[in-house]
C-alpha cells in the first residue's frame, strides 16, 4: 500500500493491475480474491482503478493509455530484476518508463513471500497488510 499510496500522488490516475502469471503456479487466493482485496485496499484513495491482465505488462500500459510503469524497490536484492525487467519493458515498448520507488523504510525487508510464511504459521502479520488482508490470510489458513 505504502507504493500505491505514493503513486497517487504523482499521477493524476494510477491503475494496480493484478497479473495472470501461469508460471507463478497456483497462488495463495484465486484471481478474484486478489481483485477484490487490492480493491477494498484502495477505495479511500482517489483517481485509482484495479484491473487485471494477461500478457505483457507494456501492451497493457498502451491500452490504458499509462505512461509509466511504478515498482517498488525494497532493497539491492530487488535491483537485478527489476533492472532486468526494466530494460526487457523498454525494448518492447520504449514509450513506457519505469519509475522506481522506495517503500517506507519500516517496509523494507517485508515481501509477500514473508507475510505468507509468517501468517501460515500463525503469525502477526497486521503491521504489514490491511486489517481485511489480515482477516482473509486468517480465514485462508484456518485460524479464524
């Protein structure tokens, strides 16, 4: 959220958009989840859309008429990839910047992959996710 947060106040509209990655396997909540958590996240914020897709990131970007891309980097570990990432993006469509920023310090060593892992085994993971977040990983590994 901190990301989402920051970019709303650089851009007169921002758009989260929610991948449909085959190679990621078979996530922790299904698609529709997803949407409708990133949805109910952001609804106090102004000027925001959460759409999804499948396929690249920059044909989205074309059809939604965006003209950047807004990433967080958590630290030099994100770096490699998201510079790979970058560079792969502006050889596909060199129209679409990417802007990277940095979280909160206070987020900085925190991934998805954490949160999982530490709410799977019970962990207090409400400084890191939106109270409905916290509540549906609670409901999602049955402690609640």
């Amino acid at each position: 959220m901190d990301i989402i947060e920051r970019a709303v106040h650089l851009f007169d509209k921002v758009i989260v958009t929610v991948a449909l990655n085959a190679e990621k396997g078979s996530p922790l909540f299904s698609h529709d989840e997803r949407m409708s958590l990133i949805s109910k996240s952001v609804s106090g914020l102004e000027n925001i859309e959460v759409d999804s897709f499948d396929g690249l990131m920059v044909d989205h970007a074309v059809k939604h008429s965006a003209v950047a891309a807004i990433r967080g980097l958590r630290a030099l570990s994100d770096f490699e990839f998201e510079f790979k990432m970058a560079l792969m993006n502006r050889n596909l469509n060199e129209d679409i910047s990417t802007l990277f920023l940095m979280p909160h310090a206070k987020y900085t060593h925190v991934s998805s992959s954490m949160v999982r892992e530490a709410a799977s085994l019970g962990g207090n993971v409400s400084d890191y996710v939106p109270a409905h977040v916290d509540k549906a990983l609670k409901e999602k590994y049955g402690y609640e």
